[in-house]
C-alpha cells in the first residue's frame, strides 16, 4: 500500500495482518522504515490519526499523517512491482 500527503510525503506499507502494518520506505516523513502501527482504515482526503508508532520495541506518541489536508493519495499496490 502507499500512502502520500504534503507536503510531498509518502510511505510504502506491507499489511501484516490484524489491522497492522509495517514501514517498508519513507520519503520526506518523520516515520522510518521498520516502524509499525495499528489502524482500521485509510481515507483519502481525511488526516491519519495514529495514537503510536512501534519503534524498536518503544512506542511513540501520537502520530498524525496529512494532517492540512489529509491523505492525498491512498493505493493498494502490488509489491512485486517494488522488489
């Protein structure tokens, strides 16, 4: 899945199952790969409220993706395509 938002930020996410997902690349975001989080759903044109981050076994505070604007571009993908 990708996920992107202003300005000119996006994450490339693998689903793990269980309404989680892994940080495979990030470009110009304060998130790193490897990060993780739990979340039911992704809107487009709505922020993304994260209430942690899961960074090397620590959880962060609260995260907020897109959050003037919301998420510009929400796409499942194929991730054969980026291997």
């Amino acid at each position: 899945m990708i996920i992107l938002w202003a300005p000119n930020r996006l994450l490339r996410l693998e689903y793990l199952g269980n309404s989680t997902y892994k940080v495979e690349s990030a470009l110009n975001s304060k998130v790193m790969p490897n990060d993780r989080f739990v979340t039911g759903c992704f809107i487009k044109g709505q922020p993304l409220y994260l209430p942690y981050l899961e960074r090397d076994g620590e959880r962060t505070t609260l995260f907020v993706a897109g959050r003037n604007g919301g998420l510009s571009i929400v796409r499942k993908i194929n991730n054969e395509m980026y291997d």
